[in-house]
C-alpha cells in the first residue's frame, strides 16, 4: 500500500501544482481556467490515448489464429492475474521492448516487439508480459495516462504565461501575479520542470510494484530479471526511431526506449535496471514468491518465442 499511497500523493501534488500555477498567472479566473483545460485533456486522454500510441507505433493486432503461441501466452498470464483478455499486438521493432496500455482492464492492450519475441527466451517474454499484465491490474496505465496529460498541460500553461505575462487589472498592474513579470519568468521555466520530476518519481513507482506484482503473476521473478537484463543491453544499441520521435511515450516501456543522450539520461522516467534486478532476484532469495516448476527445460536468451516472424518456435513455460 505505501507504493499507491505515494502514488497518490504524487498525483495530487502535481494537481496543486497545476492550479497554484493557473492561479499565480491569472488569479481564481486563472485556477478555473486550468482545472477546465485538465478536465478536457484528461476526458480526451481517457477515451483515445490507447488508440493513439498504438497507431503511432504501428502496431498490428494478433490473435490465437495469427500468433497462437505468443497469443496463448498472454491468455495464460492473464487467467493467472485473474484479469480479462487483453488485446494483443506485435510492433516491427528491432529493439526488445513492451507496453500495456487502456484505460481499464477490461479495455487494455498489451503490446511487444519483434525484437524482444526474437531474442528472449519464452521463459523471459513470459516475465515481461507478466510485468505489463500488472501494469493493467495496478490501472497503471491510466494513472500514467493523466500524469502525461497533466504535466503537457501545465507546460502548455507555462507557455501561455510567457506569451500573456499573467492576468492585469484596468490600470495595467498585475494584480494576479505577486511576483510580477519575474514571478511569471520563473513559473514559465520551474513549473515544466517541477512537473517532469513529479511525473518520473510516479513512472519509477509503478515500475517497482509492476516488478513485483508481474514476478508473483508468472510465479517466477527470475524471469523477469533476466530478461531486464537482456532488453538493457540490446536496447542501448538498437534505435527505437519511432520512441525517439515520441520521447513523451517513453514510461510506458518496460525498458527505456531512448539512448540516453543529453536529458533522456538525466530525465530518465524509469529507475535503474540493475536496481530492478537486484530486488527481483532477492524476492527468489527471500522465497516472497515460491518458484514454479517450468513445463520443460527453460531455454536460452537468443531463441525466438513464436509468431514473431523469426524462426523455430518454443514451447510455453506452462503446460
């Protein structure tokens, strides 16, 4: 419970934050102003934002016709969670990486890429597509959801400012500001930040507890582990081009998309892999999930799982 109860602390700071600003450049008129520009991006966001990124990957959608072991995987995982069937997709992306996305669970979509079905084992896509699954339980990806749409919108609101500079009276003082013109200089360039920050601690958090809940949903934490591993190494090499253009969909990645040149490494939206590892691997250490027996032999890194237009096919980690 302290990870939501953290969560929702972050989530009310970076409200405040949004009205405190729509406040400071334009007095309660201002606040109201915010608050209805929130309401309005987060209602689009809600409906659309699953559709959006989806599209904007290229994804394509499968199912237990046109990936059936993939497909099947996910099936399992999801009874396992006890969750409804997601949609499943496949991106054309060399680099190994996954989202969840959906306003819901009973709307959401998991999504992974060709590289990461071709170069992990069926037993490390098992783990990453458990960790995505929480990500849904956890509603995850509708708090993340609001947490993008808030933080563009209050760097939108800090653009305004430098365009208006805050809300004037008859006599041309600014009555609304009480720090002025400097006041609206300073909210102009801290608030972005202010909220970049709130929004990385959140995405961090989630990414913690989705470790956590998607090791006890494939009752295997190694797993996941080494397939963090594996996805950290490759994706450091193979350019996400689609990622790079869209850097404000990089949270929702299991791994950082981006290469981690100029603000993506300082910025960086998730916390550290070798951090993640070491807390998986001391939760198989400390028996907090008790491992389960694969239905046969786990295999290698560097086979492919099935029905990602690689090569020979594998066998699930379940029988």
């Amino acid at each position: 419970m302290n990870g939501y109860f953290r969560t929702a602390m972050l989530l009310a700071g970076l409200t405040g934050l949004f009205l405190a600003v729509g406040f400071m450049l334009g007095g309660q008129s201002g606040m109201v102003i915010a608050l209805g520009v929130a309401v309005a991006m987060n209602a689009f966001a809600y409906w659309n934002s699953d559709k959006m990124v989806l599209r904007m990957y290229g994804a394509r959608q499968v199912d237990a016709a046109t990936a059936p072991q993939f497909y099947t995987m996910v099936q399992r995982l999801a009874q396992r969670a006890e969750l409804p069937m997601p949609k499943v997709y496949i991106i054309d992306n060399d680099q190994p990486n996954a989202f969840a996305t959906g306003r819901n669970p009973e709307n959401a979509a998991v999504a992974a890429t060709t590289g990461l079905l071709n170069r992990l084992s069926a037993e490390e896509v098992a783990g990453v597509m458990a960790h995505e699954l929480a990500h849904i339980k956890n509603r995850d990806t509708l708090i993340m959801t609001i947490t993008a749409t808030l933080a563009g919108a209050l760097s939108m609101l800090a653009n305004f400012a430098m365009f208006f500079g805050g809300s004037h009276s008859n006599d041309g003082e600014n009555r609304s500001n009480p720090l002025g013109f400097v006041g609206v200089i300073l909210v102009s360039i801290l608030a972005p930040i202010a909220a970049m920050l709130v929004q990385m601690a959140i995405s961090r958090s989630r990414e913690y507890e989705a470790d956590r809940m998607g090791a006890e949903i494939s009752g295997r934490p190694d797993w996941l582990a080494d397939a963090l591993e594996g996805i950290q190494g490759t994706a450091a090499r193979v350019t996400n081009q689609a990622a790079e253009n869209n850097p404000a969909t990089a949270h929702m990645f299991i791994i950082n998309p981006l290469h981690g040149r100029g603000v993506d490494s300082l910025f960086s939206t998730h916390p550290s892999t070798a951090e993640r590892v070491r807390r998986l691997r001391s939760m198989v250490m400390g028996g907090s999930v008790p491992p389960q027996r694969p239905a046969s032999t786990p295999t290698r890194r560097g086979g492919t799982v099935p029905d990602a237009g690689g090569t020979r096919k594998r066998g699930l980690p379940w029988g």
